[in-house]
C-alpha cells in the first residue's frame, strides 16, 4: 500500500516537501492519543528475544533512526511510535544556520538511494537543547544527540564550536556522536585524521564530563566510508587510546564509481552525500575492520544501505550491537520497522545464538575459533 502510495504522490512531489510533509503527519498523529496507541501497537510490537543493552542503556531492540531525519528534535515520540529502538536526532551546530540552498535532496529510485547536500541545516544548539529541556515524553526514547562544526566557523576553531554544543546538548543526550564525517561542510572530513581528532575527542569528552557530573555521557565518533583501511585502522585504535563508548559507521559516500547505480546520470552527477542501498557493501567492510579491530572493547553501530532484516542481521554478525537506518525508510514507509524487528527474531530463534548479544561479532568469532 505505501509503496503504491509513494510512486502516486511522494515520487511527484519535491523530495524535501515530501519530507516536511510526512513529518507534519507523524507530529499530528503523536499529537492524537487513541491513534498513536493504536499506531505503537501497529507498527512497533515488541519481541522480548530482542532486547538489548549498549551504551548503558536498556532498549526494546538494537534498531535505530539515523541522523539526519530529525535535525531538530521534533519528532522523537513519533519515530518511536514507528518502531525505532532509538531516535539519533542532528546534526546540531553550534549556530543556527540555513543549511545550503536548494534544491539540496535528490531520489535516485531505481537504486533506492538519496543524494543529499543539506549542509547541516538546524536551529542550533541553543534552541535544540531548550526544545530537549522542554520534551514532555509520550514514549520512553532513548535519545541520541550527533553535533557537528558550524559552518562559518573555519577548521582553527572546530574544537570551540563542538565545545559549546556539547555544553549545551550532553546533559539532555543519552548519547553523543560527533559528526565528523558529512560532506557537505567544507573541511569537516578533515577532522578525521587522528591528529586533528585526537584533541577534538578529547576536548568534547572533557566538556561533556565537565556538564554533566551526575553520570556518564557515552560518546561516539561517526565515521565516513571513504577512509581508506589504514585510517578506519588509525579511527579505531584512536577510540581504544580514548576511551570511547563507540564509533558508527558509517555516514554517506562522495563516491560515485564502482556503486553500479542505474538511476539518471544527471542525478548521480549532483554533489552531496549518497545513502542508501549502495553503500551497503562498503558500510559492512568498515564495519567488520573496525570490529576485527576493536573486538568487544567498544560499541559499534552499523548504519548505510539496511534496508530489511537481513541486511541489519549481517551487521550484528559483523561486529554491531546496534544498527540504524533512514534512507530506505523513505522508500518503504510506516511498515519498515516492525517487518526488520519482526524478521530479526525470527532469524535470532533459527540461529545457534542464545541471545541477540551472542551474535553480536560472531562472523569474526567464528572465523576466529
């Protein structure tokens, strides 16, 4: 059915009015209480086999909402009335700003894919955190809060711009991701080379300590999956030296080649950030780098290109307790969720697995034994 909607209306409409549209629709039915009962009853059965522990927290299952579809923290009770274990809202910057001019999301169909040039877009950290302050729950959430570099502030001055996010944001984040990885702000993936995020990691670890007295801030960096091997390497033996609670991998592609994308040359051409089924492959080879890596010694999150149970199944056999999604959420509609919670038990009772954290890494473990 919505996917029969989707190709009669959403496919017509421009992409980001298609966005703001269906995030209308989401904010009034959580609004509603007999329709977001009967929605979480719907679309988001629980299964006991799935319940998972990371990042210090309890979650109904290990299957999130990536960054990037609720920048502002508007949405939180709806996306967990759509199923998702966990709700990673940003990226938030410092500073309010525009993001950068559209036409700035594009669809490419036939790959099942988005490109995306947003540019951070968000109402800054100020008022994200007073909206978070303010948040009166309907649905118990744990909730993700991912800060990346303004804009106008140049790459001297990153440190200070996530300094004040985190100051701002770490006290009302169940977790917090430094973003580091997008595209499309000029400079920013230079921060991923260790020398420059070794002090940034740092900076915001003791910010977010420095905040928030009363427990601690689990903090995670995301990661591109354009690094070369040597440098997931270098990311991941950095987060060891640190003592970070995770990495997540990974955010979206520059490339183009190699993806065997079928969709308009013309759309492939436009710059941003492809998500999506393509990445699929090389979001899984850094993810089982890092965690033949890093082993148990960290939380890995796998994210880019899931787009059914299987796909999120073959993440936690590589190496991730918990998996996100967003793109593939646009092509299959309100259902998503409850079908990979639904197919992910379903494969945790045919496995050899007791538990779903006993197959978190077992790809590499049994390769290992």
């Amino acid at each position: 059915m919505y996917r029969l909607f989707f190709h009669l209306i959403f496919k017509r409409m421009d992409p980001e009015q298609a966005h703001h549209l269906a995030f209308r629709w989401i904010q009034l039915a959580v609004r509603l209480p007999v329709l977001r009962t009967f929605l979480a009853a719907a679309l988001a059965p629980r299964y006991k086999e799935l319940r998972t522990e990371a990042l210090g927290r309890r979650m109904h299952g290990p299957f999130g909402l990536a960054a990037g579809f609720d920048k502002n923290a508007v949405a939180i009770d709806g996306m967990t009335m759509l199923g998702f274990d966990h709700v990673e809202i940003g990226t938030v910057t410092a500073q309010p700003q525009p993001g950068n001019p559209k036409k700035r999301l594009f669809r490419l169909v036939p790959d099942r894919a988005l490109i995306n040039r947003m540019g951070f877009n968000n109402d800054g950290s100020a008022s994200v955190a007073a909206r978070l302050a303010a948040r009166n729950p309907v649905f118990p959430a744990t909730v993700g809060v991912n800060i990346g570099k303004t804009k106008v502030v140049p790459e001297a001055e990153a440190t200070a711009d996530y300094v004040t996010s985190t100051e701002r944001l770490a006290r009302h984040a169940d977790y917090l991701v430094v973003n580091v990885s997008s595209p499309n702000t000029p400079g920013l993936r230079n921060l991923q080379a260790v020398d420059h995020l070794r002090p940034l990691l740092t900076a915001v670890r003791e910010a977010a300590d420095r905040t928030v007295t009363d427990r601690r801030v689990p903090l995670l960096v995301k990661i591109a999956p354009d690094l070369a091997d040597a440098d997931v390497d270098a990311v991941a033996d950095l987060a060891v030296e640190l003592g970070l609670d995770g990495i997540i991998a990974t955010n979206t592609t520059i490339a183009r080649e190699g993806l065997g994308l079928t969709s308009d040359p013309r759309l492939v051409a436009e710059t941003g950030g492809l998500s999506g089924a393509p990445v699929k492959e090389r979001s899984l080879e850094v993810l089982r780098r890092l965690y033949a890596r890093v082993g148990d010694r960290i939380t890995l999150i796998g994210v880019g290109g899931i787009e059914n149970a299987e796909d999120a199944w073959q993440r936690i056999l590589a190496g991730a307790t918990l998996v996100q999604g967003y793109s593939a959420f646009i092509y299959q509609g309100p259902f998503w969720c409850r079908a990979i919670h639904k197919g992910l038990a379903a494969r945790l009772r045919n496995s050899s697995y007791a538990t779903l954290a006993d197959a978190v890494g077992a790809e590499h473990k049994k390769v290992t034994a």
